[in-house]
C-alpha cells in the first residue's frame, strides 16, 4: 500500500498533518464563539391556550401559565421575550370533563426546551348544549297610592339559553325585571333578561323581552289634613 500513487501523494503533501490543523483549527473556533456568545438559560413565564377545540365542546376552567425553561447562544436568547413562546394543549374532539393533557411549546428558532412547568395541566370540558326556559317578570317598587297592578304578561314567553351543559341543568327560568316607581297607568317596556346568577358562559337569546303591566285603581282615594 505505501508504494502506491496515492500514499506517496498523501505523505508527499503532508495531507495527515494539514487535516489535523484544520480540526483543530475548528475546534479552535468553536470555542472562542463559544467564549464570546455562550449558552444561556432563561426561564420564561407563557400563558397555555388550546390549539384545536371541537364546535360542540366548551372549555369551562381557565388554563394556567407554565414555567419554560429555555437555552441558546446568548445573542439569540437577548432577543426574544415570552410572547416568542406558544404552549399549548391538544384537546380530542369526542374528550368532556375533567382532563389532565400534556403541555407542548413551540419555540423561536436557535431555542431549545430545557423544562417544562408543569409538564401536564388539568383542562375541564363540557359540552355546548340549549335549552328554552320561560321568563319570569319580577315587579319591584310601589304604585301611586289608591292603584294596584295586575299580573304581568310577557314576549315572548320563553327564550332559548346556549351554553354548558352542567350550567344550563341547574337553570329553571330567567327574570325580567320592571320597576313601578309610582305607576298610575299600564306599564308597557321593554326588559333585559336576567339570569338568577350571572354566568357569562351562558348566552340567552332573545336579550331582551316586552313586558306589559296592567295598572289599575284599587278604590276611591281622599287626601286630608291632619290636624
């Protein structure tokens, strides 16, 4: 093998000693880069949101923050914030209750995940259901005196309520309230719709309904002096 062409060519021109230098030479450089922009780590606060959710299904708990813990060269990681960061979570179509999912973050480009926490976080769900319930008119205050009202009636009569399943089991009617403050005369307004707790994961449809009051005299009525 050492009288052929290629050895002779290899010793002649030193190639060993030259790719020797070479790695060195790049080892070399790598370290001074490394020198002069280190690795850093930094720990990142990133809020965790859902990427994908089905139509029919609600997400009913708030999701938390979690604690990522990030490295790269420092010139990169001097240049990115939290908002750089997306955790989130997968949620199955056909998933409802309480479940615990695993959490994933997508990173800027040059960064790598060191940690995660908590890796896992607990998302409830429920399913988006309806429901027509009937309004129901509260009257509140006082007629003038020697007036008195009648039963109220209401448009529509029912409306239809939108949302979770667990919260829309345990609502029986919605309210409608008018105040009398002194009526002499029917009472004909508009109303908002109330629900007897306020949830903002409900949405009742109509918003608003048409009350009527009657209001009518209940007997003569004088005003005298008192002495």
């Amino acid at each position: 093998m050492k009288d052929t062409k290629l050895y002779k060519w290899f010793v002649r021109n030193n190639i060993g000693y030259k790719l020797v230098a070479l790695f060195l030479a790049i080892m070399l450089w790598y370290y001074v880069a490394g020198q002069r922009n280190p690795i850093v780590e930094r720990i990142y606060t990133v809020p965790v949101t859902v990427q994908s959710i089905s139509s029919d299904r609600l997400l009913v708990s708030s999701l938390p923050e979690v604690r990522v813990t990030a490295k790269g060269m420092r010139s990169i990681m001097n240049g990115i914030s939290k908002d750089d960061f997306r955790a989130y979570v997968v949620i199955p179509e056909q998933d409802a209750g309480e479940k615990v999912f695993p959490v994933q973050v997508e990173v800027p480009s040059g960064v790598q995940v060191v940690s995660i926490s908590p890796e896992r976080v607990t998302v409830e769900l429920d399913v988006l259901t309806e429901k027509q319930v009937p309004v129901r008119v509260l009257v509140r205050g006082e007629t003038a005196p020697g007036f008195t009202y009648k039963d109220p009636s209401v448009t529509p009569e029912q409306v239809t309520l939108k949302g979770p399943g667990r919260l829309l089991d345990e609502i029986t009617d919605v309210q409608a309230v008018v105040e009398v403050n002194g009526a002499q005369s029917d009472i004909s307004r508009q109303v908002n719709v109330q629900l007897a707790a306020n949830n903002d994961q409900v949405i009742v449809t109509p918003d608003t309904v048409q009350v009527q009051l009657p209001v009518a005299t209940s007997g003569p009525v004088k005003t005298v002096a008192l002495t």
